[in-house]
C-alpha cells in the first residue's frame, strides 16, 4: 500500500443500530395477493402452511376465515331454501289458475255448443 495515500474514513452512521427488529425473508408479490385458500397442518412443527405459495399462515388467521366462509355458505343455503319455498307457493299458485282457466275453457266450450245447437235448432225452425 502506498504510504502517501491517507485513507478517508466517513463517519459510519448509525440510524440501523435504531432497529432492534430486523426483517428478514420478505414475502414475494405472489405470497403477499394468495388468499391461501388451502392449507396443510404441519403436526412436528405446530404450522399451518398454505400449499399454494408455501407461506406460514396465522392459525387464529385461518380459522376465523374458514368461520366467516362457513355462515356464507350456511346464509346462501338458507337463501336457497326461502328461493325454493317461493317457487313451489308460484308453482302451485300457477297451476291452480291452470285449472281454473281449464274449468272456465271446458264452461265456454259447453256455451258454444249449446249455442250452436239452438242456431242449428232455429234454422231448422225457418226452414220448415
Ligand atoms: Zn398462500
């Protein structure tokens, strides 16, 4: 080394001292938008790990969303059951009127009969 080179030291600054957490192993793009909709238990390591992007997640985390999918599910059977009820009160509503609407069909039918009886019978009145 040359002697005549005096070597400039910059003071180190410190503001990283300030942190006494440090983060490490920062989740990636795809890990951070994963719902981690499934999940395997990792029994020897006590973990819930997604199976999608690899990620340990919150067990409390996990539970909770799988308790709140639950009473979707339980609220849209529900819903489904109300729908079906409502159709079967318009399916009978509809074939009621169906047969009201034959009965009243099968009454004209009879009138026009009648009438044209009576025509037949006038006309045979004129005729003679
Ligand atoms: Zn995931």
């Amino acid at each position: 080394m040359d002697d005549n080179v005096i070597p400039l030291v910059q003071p180190k600054r410190d503001e990283e001292k300030l942190l006494n957490v440090t983060v490490t192993d920062r989740k990636e793009y795809a890990q951070q938008r994963c719902k981690h909709r499934a999940v395997e238990a990792d029994e020897t390591n006590r973990v819930i790990r997604c199976l999608n992007c690899g990620c340990v997640v919150d067990p409390f985390e996990h539970i909770l969303r799988c308790a709140i999918d639950g009473e979707h599910i339980v609220t849209e059977i529900m819903q489904l059951h109300r729908r079906r009820d409502e159709m079967r009160e318009s399916v009978a509503s509809l074939e009621r009127e169906e047969k009201n609407a034959k009965a009243r069909l099968r009454s004209a039918r009879t009138l026009i009969l009648f009438a044209e009886n009576d025509l037949k019978n006038v006309e045979q009145g004129v005729k003679q």
